[in-house]
C-alpha cells in the first residue's frame, strides 16, 4: 500500500533529468535541490543518452550542472558542448521544440548551453556569444546579488525585480557578445538575472560583479524562456543553513528555493 501512495505521489512530480560527464561535480547538489523542490530528479550519464535515443521523452527538465566537464579542455564547456551538439542534436532539438520542458544550464552548464547555440537564440550549432575568462584574472568563490530582470521571461516573470543571493565559483563567467547581439538579446528580453550591488542596481564593480560579465549579465534565457543559462548557483542556496549569515537573515524561503520550486511549478502547470 505504502509502495503504491508513493508510486502515486512521484507520477506528480515533474522529472527531472541532471546530466552527468567526466569533470561535473555539482550534479549531486542539483538532484537534491530539485527534489527538495518538488521534482523527481535521475542522475544519469551521458552514454545513456547514446545507448537509448528515446530517454529525453521522459523527462520535463533537463539540467547540466555546475563544476569542469571533461576538465573544460580546450575552454570551459566545450567538449561537452560538441558531443551535446553532435551526437544529440535531434534528440536536444525535439526537446527544446516541447512546450513542457525546462532546460537549465547552471555555471559549467551554461558554458556548455552557450557554446551548444541553444542560448541565447536555440540554434543549435551556431555559436553567438562566450563566457570567457573572469576580469579578475582569477577564480572567483563568493556570494554575490543578482537580481531578476523586469520582462523576464519563463518562470522568471513570478521573480521579476527580486533581488537574489547566491555564490559564485567560477574562472570563465565573464559574459561577452558584440554590440549587434546584445542589442538583439536586449531587443528579444533574453537577460533574465543581473549583478546587482547592496542597494539593487546594477553594477560593473569588482567584487559585486564578480567577472566584469558584459552589461552585468548573470544569466540569460532564449525567446521561450523555457532555455536556461546561468553563473550563480542557486543549488547551494535551498536550506536556510546553507548561507553563511543564516543566523542574522529574515528570508522566509532560501533564494535558491524559491528558484527551483517557480521552475517546478512552471513546468507543472503546463
């Protein structure tokens, strides 16, 4: 009986598929949060996408987590990119063309969705704007403020104007494109998160702005708002003692949270 309830109660919960390759190492945070969120999240390799064509139909939500996918040979996310992009592009394309699908991409993730073509304009193959190397000439790990841009698309729309803290851990997430894209991108209302300072407003400041990202961009959507890229990872925010000043913060819900349950409940409703 108790097999059954649950059977019942997992049909509900939207699947979620977090891909896994040599190098990634925030998939585990990932499944956690999305099924603290509600979702029911499968880590699965990426052989398994070769050896069975038909996997992605069974999922709402695909996530490509954080970390240095086959050790970010070349540039950040690349090899990962060319095999998504080679070997899958029908598979991905069928996916993205589904109107109860998510695709999130988060730090490595978004390297890889960037040089896939699918952000920010779905064209898979066809590579428009990079994440490069941090102004900083360094790493950076920090918490930073983000916050959501107004005429966000997708699920951003029930975030709109909030201001978000997550962290950062990245070398490559300063966000570059020419002034031809950027207006397009600008024009389509594809940027979804800015760096923010204390006050909210955005900034090109160094450490606020932790990677002098073009126009401040944290993170960006394609037309839909259904393709998903960011820098912060909003996976390390969804337990109250996950952030280093939980004792003197009044949030009643982690930022990172509140994140995934709007994508949960997005693709629910659908």
């Amino acid at each position: 009986m108790a097999e059954a309830i649950q059977k019942i109660i997992s049909m509900k919960r939207p699947k979620v598929l977090v891909l896994k390759a040599d190098g990634i190492n925030c998939d585990e945070e990932l499944v956690f949060a999305f099924n603290h969120a509600g979702g029911t999240a499968d880590l699965v390799h990426v052989n398994r996408l070769r050896t069975d064509k038909n996997l992605l139909k069974k999922y709402q939500i695909l996530a490509i987590p954080g970390g240095f996918s086959y050790g970010d040979d070349v540039v950040s996310g690349k090899v990962l990119a060319v095999e998504l992009a080679s070997f899958f592009s029908d598979a991905l394309r069928a996916f993205t063309k589904r109107k109860d699908t998510i695709t999130l991409g988060v730090c490595n993730g978004f390297q890889v969705l960037v040089r896939t073509g699918l952000l920010p304009f779905n064209d898979l193959g066809k590579m428009t704007a990079t994440l490069t190397d941090n102004a900083s000439g360094h790493f950076e790990c920090r918490w930073i403020d983000v916050k959501v841009e107004a005429g966000a698309k997708g699920f951003f729309k029930s975030l709109e104007g909030m201001k978000l803290s997550y962290q950062v851990a990245h070398g490559e997430g300063r966000f570059l494109t020419s002034k031809k894209i950027f207006k397009q991108i600008e024009n389509q209302g594809l940027i979804a998160l800015r760096y923010v300072d204390e006050s909210g407003k955005q900034t090109m400041d160094y450490p606020a702005n932790p990677n002098g990202a073009l126009h401040s961009i944290a993170g960006i959507t394609d037309k839909t708002g259904r393709i998903i890229g960011l820098m912060p990872h909003p996976e390390r925010f969804v337990l109250r003692a996950q952030h280093p000043n939980f004792r003197r913060m009044k949030v009643e819900k982690p930022d990172g949270l509140l994140f995934f349950e709007e994508m949960i409940n997005y693709v629910s409703r659908i």
